[in-house]
C-alpha cells in the first residue's frame, strides 16, 4: 500500500518535508524544508533526515520559501540526485534563496570558528558547499500549471496555483495501484482569495488522501480593506510624531505586495512624504523576478504595472530607494524622521532588520509593521506577543517602539478560506493538517467536522498514513 510519512511540519509551521512511498513506482519527497529561527550553524546542524538521501527517487517543490526549499543543499550533499519538479518560476526564485541562505550560513560558521580555534577548539566542517547548490540547480525541472507531468513511470504529477507567492503550487500525485487509480493532493502554502498580485488559490475537487496547511487554522484575517486603512492610520500617525517605520518582511511574497499597496497610496496621494528604502538585496532581486512575471499574475488590481513596462522598481512606487551595500544601509540609521525601512529577516532571526532595531526599537517614535506569519520562538513573535526587552549582538535592548501587525497582508489563507478550499473535494478523502500550530490546527479540524463532517488527523512528526 501506499503510504505518506510526516517528517517536518507536523504539529509546527516550518520544516516542510513529507514522504511519499509507492510500491512498484518509488519514493517522493514532497519539499525539503528548514525550520526557522536561532543561529544557521545550529539550526542546520540540528537537522536530521529520516531516510536515505540516496534512495530518494524525485522531489516535487510546492514553493522557493526556506522553510520549504532550505535543507536541499544537505539533501544533495547526501547523496540525492533525483529529479526536482516545481513550477518554472520556482525555478528562478530558488538560486536567490539558496545563494542567500548558504551566504549566511558561511558567515555564521566563519564567526563560530573564530570563537573555536581562541579556544584551542577543532573548526566545524560546513555541512554542505558552493557544489552542492549547483547540484540542486541542475536537478530542477520547471513545469507550467495545471499540465500533467510524468515524474517517475507510472507517477503523474501536475502542479495548480496556489496563489501563495510567485510560483508556489498545489501538487496532485496520480497513480495506480492494484488497478486502482489514486491521487494525494498537497496543499503547500494556499494563498488568500482577491490578494493583488496573486491569482486565487485553485480549489480541487479529486483526491484519495490530502495534505493541507492550517498555519492560520484558528482566525480569519482582517479584510484587505480594512488592512490598508490601518496601514494608512499607522503611517499617518507615525508621520505626525516625527518617527521611522520599520517593516520585517519576507523577501519572496511579503515584500512585493507591501511595495504593492504603499504604490497604490502613493498613487492616491495619502503616502504623505516618506521615503521608502528595500534594504534586501534579496528582495531587490527577488522584486526583478516579479517584475520578470507579471503578466502571469492577477492584474486585477495593477493594470498600470502588468500593460506596461512599469515596474515595482520604477514609476510605480518613485520614491523607493534600493540599498544594495552594508554603507548605505548603515546610512539610513542616520535619518532622523520619515524613513519608510523595508528589511529582512520577515521573523526577525536574521538579515538587516536586527541592525534597524538595535539602532531604533529603543526609541518611542518608532513603529514596527508586521504584515507576516511569526514563527514561535522567533525574535518577531516575542515581538508581537509582548516581550518589553530584547538581546541581540551581545546587548539589551528596550523596546520602546509601537508594534503593530498587520493580517490582512498575509499570504496565507485564514480559516474560513482553508474551510471552503477544503469543502471542495466531492471524493471524500482523508485529510491530514500540516503546516500549524496545535492550537490552529486543533481549531481547524473541529471546525471542518462542525461544518462539513470532515474528519482530520493532526499527525506527529514521523507518523505514517497508508493511503
């Protein structure tokens, strides 16, 4: 029989991996993801996979974000040389995150050898190189929505829209065994329905067995509307003290559709006079991509990007400036008011946002935006969940800042949304939750029984289900 083994994202947000096993055809990841938060040393060095790399046949990847894609470079190091299928946007985003994140990595382990060898100490050997990433690269297969693809013999895979970020999918895994046709459906990250830029989420209505996220399980999202009155509400007030805004935000999503609304208040004239500054050379990149894509995506909302050659980083948002260097990064903590600070880390556990808090989350007229999910314990959720002082580069810090979040920005789906997505399956299967919290998810599956008896396993990590 068919099975499907949870081994990341099993009663938490991040670490997206699932295995799947069909007798006669072969074994399928699906994602390879990290878990987020803490040092990159530690945090890659605490990662185990349960299975041989080696023995691994293909990977389908629902989506470019780490805490899907991040441990593929160890995977390749293990000896996996598999086939890796995701959408062909994916495949462009993939080298940014990768290149990214192993640039990280490097100056991590660089600074934790230093503090070995003053102690005498053996240096610890990066656990994957530069090779390693172009391996990964190399294996890619980019693949258009809603086309079947023949993965393996005998294993048809089609990827749908997700509507998450730019190229994140729905996988569907059709195969026969004993005669029997099967299909396992695997949400990814499921976007919000009428979000600029990305199109709605495509609801399916087939599947044996379906894997679904429940990140925001338990509560529904402000509505898009009522979001961007209180974005326009913190700016103005913000503005007439006389402060900076700091935004953390994901360099692949977040990014983009922030740039997105403070373009369309600066059209409409209510962006009073802040400068905005994307201090992500990622996102930078990340950004030329979208602008790359955009007339695959919703025009809904962005005629006047997706009918013509303006871009995220030209006319549409004029007063944005792109800092690319560590000088002109530093540059911007001497501006006293009025500076609009776009940066990463989107949970605060790395990148240029940390340097913007230790030179302003101590002053009152600071406000910090948060317009994403925040990962428990991450330096943004003791943020938003309350904590008064914080450490950070050997010192404390008092936080004195107003800090604001923002639902309606997200690029998940609430509950009502993952209801009505998971409502549209006619074929009655069994559904597993990914991808949340135990509150959430506990929220989600009553849910799902109270109003459409579905009944939903909350699986443990390394569970497996027989399909």
């Amino acid at each position: 029989m068919a099975t499907v083994q949870f081994l990341g994202a099993a009663q938490e947000v991040t670490g997206s991996c699932h295995l799947v096993t069909m007798p006669g055809i072969g074994r399928v990841l699906l994602d390879c993801g990290m878990h987020q938060g803490g040092d990159a040393v530690d945090r890659l060095g605490d990662e185990t996979f349960e299975f041989d790399a080696s023995r691994i046949d293909a990977l389908v990847l629902s989506h470019a974000h780490m805490d899907h894609s991040g441990l593929l470079p160890l995977l390749a190091k293990r000896g996996f040389r598999g086939p890796i299928l995701c959408t062909a946007e994916t495949v462009e985003l993939l080298p940014i995150m990768l290149e990214d994140a192993a640039g990280l990595y490097e100056r991590d382990l660089e600074r934790k050898n230093r503090k070995l060898l003053r102690k005498g100490k053996p240096p610890i050997e990066p656990l994957y190189t530069q090779a390693d990433l172009e391996t990964v690269f190399s294996l890619c297969v980019g693949q258009p929505y809603d086309e079947p693809y023949s993965l393996l013999p005998g294993l048809s895979v089609t990827l749908f829209d997700a509507g998450h970020i730019l190229g994140s999918a729905v996988v569907q895994l059709e195969f026969s065994e004993r005669n029997q046709s099967k299909k396992l459906v695997f949400s990814g990250d499921l976007g919000k329905k009428d979000t600029p830029l990305m199109n709605d989420p495509t609801h399916l209505t087939d599947a044996s067995i379906v894997l679904m996220e429940s990140t925001y399980g338990d509560r529904d999202h402000r509505s898009l509307p009522d979001s961007i009155v209180q974005m326009e509400q913190i700016l103005k007030e913000t503005w007439k003290q006389g402060g900076n805004v700091l935004i953390p935000a994901f360099a692949v999503g977040r990014t983009q559709e922030v740039l997105y609304h403070l373009g369309a208040m600066h059209q409409r004239g209510t962006l009073d006079g802040w400068q905005i500054y994307l201090d992500s050379p990622m996102a930078h990149k990340v950004t030329e991509v979208y602008d790359h894509w955009l007339h695959t995506l919703d025009c809904g909302g962005v005629k006047k990007l997706c009918d013509t050659d303006i871009s995220f980083l030209k006319d549409f948002l004029p007063r944005l400036s792109v800092t690319s260097s560590t000088d002109d990064s530093m540059a911007i903590n001497r501006i006293k008011s009025g500076a609009l600070i776009i940066a990463g880390s989107g949970m605060c556990t790395g990148g240029r946002i940390r340097h913007h808090f230790k030179n302003r989350i101590w002053d009152r007229k600071t406000t910090v935006v948060f317009c994403g999910y925040q990962a428990r314990g991450t330096l943004g959720r003791l943020l938003v969940d309350g904590l008064k002082t914080i450490k950070m580069f050997g010192d404390e810090f008092a936080v004195n800042a107003r800090i604001e979040t923002i639902g309606g920005f997200s690029a998940h789906a609430g509950q009502q949304e993952l209801l009505n997505w998971a409502a549209s399956f006619t074929s009655q299967p069994d559904f597993y939750l990914v991808h949340g919290e135990p509150g959430a998810q506990d929220a989600l599956a009553s849910e799902l029984w109270k109003r459409h008896e579905i009944a939903a396993t909350i699986p443990k990590q390394g569970q497996t289900a027989v399909f």
